[in-house]
C-alpha cells in the first residue's frame, strides 16, 4: 500500500490521530517517515480534523496510479 492512502486510511479510521495531525503536523508526519514542505504543514494546521478527514475521504475515492 502506498504511504499516501495508509496516511488517508489513519485520518479516516482514527479521530485521535486526525486531532493530532492538526496540532503537530510535523512531528506526526515524521513519526510516519513523511516529510513534508513546510506550505502543506501550514495548510494543515489551518485545518480542523474533521474538514481534514473529509478531505481525506475526497483522497480516498480517487483511483491511485501505479
């Protein structure tokens, strides 16, 4: 599985970590083994979990290329 859609399949499965993910970005991320540009951790933190766990659903749906 790519890292991409298991980071989605965690923000829709786990409301904790979705909360998490807003307030430390960064340091969630990280503890994943992704980095991220400093833009999308500002983008992030901008969200609240449950706008990012919609987006995260919008993601979920989209075919993944190989």
């Amino acid at each position: 599985m790519a890292p991409q859609t298991s980071l989605i399949d965690k923000v829709l499965a786990d409301a904790a970590f979705c909360v998490e993910l807003v307030a430390r970005p960064d340091e969630t991320l990280g503890a994943l083994g992704v980095d991220a540009a400093p833009e999308v951790l500002c983008e992030i933190r901008a969200l609240d979990p449950a706008r990012l766990q919609r987006l995260a659903g919008a993601f979920g749906r989209q075919p993944v290329a190989a």
